[in-house]
C-alpha cells in the first residue's frame, strides 16, 4: 500500500510539473505575440515636426488676381526658403523681404538700394502644438512677434551732404489660422500676414496687407 501511495504521489507531481511547464509555455507565446501587436502601434509625439525643412515661401500684396483670372504664366513661383523647427519655434533663415521692400518704397531705384544694403534676415515665430482629431497633423498655433528690418539708408534716399541714417522698419506680422505639420509626405504649411507698418516711428500709410504662404518639406 505504501508503494502504490508513493506512486500516486509521484504521478500527481509529474502532472503538476507538466502542467506549470505548459501554462509556462503559453505564457511566453501570449507575452511574444502581445510585445508584436505593440510594435506596430505608431508612437506620437508633439516633437515629431522638429527638424530641418526646405520649401518655398510665396508672397502676395493685396489686391490680388482672383485665380480664375490669373492665367497660368502669372502664377509666381515663389522664393526658395529653408527653416529649422526645434524648441516650440519656426526658424526661419535668409527670410526673403525684397518683395516687402518694393510693396513699401515706391522707388525702384531707393528700393534696390535698400535690399543691396540689407543683411541676413532671420525670423522665429513661436508656436503652440496639438494634434488633430484623427492624429494625422500636428497643429501649429502661431504667435509671430513683429518683424524687424534695419538698414543704411541707401545714397538716392539722402539729401545731399546729408549722414548716412539708420532706418528701422517695423512690421506686424499676424497669423488667422494654424499652420499644420502633415505625417504624410512631412509637410509643414503655414500663412502669416503682414498687417501693417512703421518706418521708424512713422505709420506708413499706404502699406497693403501682404500674404507669405509657406509651403516646405523635412529633409
């Protein structure tokens, strides 16, 4: 009797140590195929539209063709621009403003002469992020600060004899709606407008509202 208990005891514990083992098993299989499933759900970050863009940036003074008016040759290209987007801010570089400077000298000539005389223009725009509904962009509320253009007066501006002045161009940039950074193709797109301006403490007047449409990709 004693032999037959000790082999029933012996039997059991075989079946438990069996049966350890092969919930073990399952176990691992389940954890396996739940770290996979994991894999595969996208990670979303505010941060993903850091980085470095290029695109262009298309200026437009107001009024404007309507586009059913426009014929197709009119349509301006755009000037070639470049921006780093880190820290909440749109970096941008070599801000092109010859545009801006025609819109507000009325002389070809002095308005050459400004742009001539015009140094490196960068512009940062600060902004808030949040995602969209569906998480397929990354909305960019804008809070761009005024722009700030300095400058010699150029030799057609001055009267004779006169010093070489230091001119302060003020513009207040607003912007109606948000920009958005899409995942798809890593889009980033924005429009801002400058609304008015001051040349040094002096409103300028005849000033027309002017549109930069920024259209550019991540590298």
């Amino acid at each position: 009797m004693k032999t037959l208990t000790k082999m029933k005891k012996v039997c059991c514990f075989n079946r438990f140590v069996l049966f350890a083992m092969a919930l073990s098993i399952v176990s691992s299989f389940t954890a396996c195929s739940s770290d996979d499933n994991d894999s595969n759900i996208p990670v979303y970050s505010l941060k993903d539209v850091d980085g470095t863009y290029s695109g262009t940036m298309l200026t437009e003074s107001e009024p404007v063709n309507s586009p059913e008016n426009a014929k197709e040759e009119e349509k301006p290209a755009g000037a070639e621009v470049t921006a780093e987007v880190k820290d909440n801010q749109i970096m941008i570089k070599k801000l092109p403003v010859d545009d801006l400077i025609k819109s507000i000298i009325d002389n070809d000539e002095v308005a050459e002469g400004i742009i001539a005389n015009l140094g490196e223009i960068n512009y940062n725009i600060s902004y808030t992020p949040t995602f969209d509904e569906n998480k397929n962009n990354i909305l960019l509320q804008l809070k761009p600060e005024p722009l700030k253009i300095e400058f010699i007066a150029p030799v057609q501006a001055q009267e004779e004899g006169e010093e070489p002045a230091e001119i302060l161009i003020t513009v207040t940039i607003q912007a109606e709606k948000n920009g958005a950074y899409t995942y798809e193709g890593k889009k980033l797109a924005f429009i801002i407008k400058a609304t008015e301006v001051k040349i040094g403490e002096d409103n300028y007047l005849d000033f027309p509202i002017t549109t930069f449409t920024f259209s550019m990709v991540k590298k």
